[in-house]
C-alpha cells in the first residue's frame, strides 16, 4: 500500500450519483429563473423611503458664506466704502463693480496681479502690485484706494 514513488497512482474516489428527482427539481428552478428575467424589461422603481438629492441650482454647502479676500477682480473696479479702526490694526471695507462687499487686512492680495496690501491709513489703502513689463522686468507699483467722503449738506 504505502510505498514511495513509482506505483499506480490511487484511484479517484467513486463519484455521487444524484437521484433523478433532485436533477428535475434544478430543471425546474432554473425554467423559473429564465422566464422571470424577460418580465423585467420595465425600470425598477424607487422604494418609497429612497431619496435622490439633485445640487442643481442649490448653493454649494462648503462654500463660505462671506468672503474675507476679493474675487480675483481688477483692483480699479473696488471702491472703498470704510475704514474700522482695531487695536490690531484697521481694516478696509471695499466694494467691486457687483455690489458685494470684502474686507481687507494689511497682507491681503487683491486683484488680478495679487496686489498686496501693504497700509490701512485713516483715508486710504494702499496696495503694492508686483509685475512684468513687456521687457520682461519686474516692477512695483503703488496703487492708493482713496475714502470717499460725503459732503454734508442738504438741498436748499
């Protein structure tokens, strides 16, 4: 029986039969399984507790409220409308072309070329633009939002 290498391999154990019953009842379950599937050419329909959330025309929820810094917009289009004196230091409140509004701190970028602000005076920002010329050099340039004051005053 037990003997290393070189014998008849050992025979493959003897196969099940199964009863016929058992081979009618798969016939059967899968002519079941064949006829359902044509049933379903119409679309599966929702369960009743299923919700779809559609964003289209809802504002994006992880999108702040306030903006702190302005759009990338031309700096010549802000207009600054005041100036909130702060232990820390004052900060510019300025308005573009839309109507919105943005506050500015000393350090903020501006505009298209980030512009940096670099003062807050009771008056005026100023903001320092750095850019290239079409020499390719780089140069500054100080660009000044001035406070616009109201004359007081009525219609006489």
């Amino acid at each position: 029986m037990g003997s290393c290498g070189g014998g008849t391999p050992p025979s493959s154990p003897p196969t099940k039969t199964k009863s016929p019953a058992v081979e009618k009842k798969k016939e059967g379950t899968a002519q079941v399984a064949e006829k359902k599937e044509p049933e379903k050419k119409e679309p599966e329909k929702k369960e009743e507790g299923e919700y779809s959330y559609n964003p289209a025309g809802k504002p994006d929820p992880f999108k702040p409220f306030i903006q702190l810094t302005p759009v990338k917009s031309d700096i010549s289009q802000l207009k600054l409308v005041a100036i909130i004196s702060t232990p820390e230091g004052n900060i510019a409140l300025v308005e573009d072309a839309t109507g919105k509004g943005y506050f500015l701190k000393k350090g903020t970028l501006v505009g298209k070329n980030d512009g940096k602000v670099t003062k807050i005076l009771k008056d005026r920002v100023i903001i320092e633009e750095v850019y290239q010329d079409v020499l390719g050099q780089t140069k500054t340039s100080e660009i000044s939002l001035s406070l616009h004051k109201f004359e007081e005053g009525g219609e006489s």
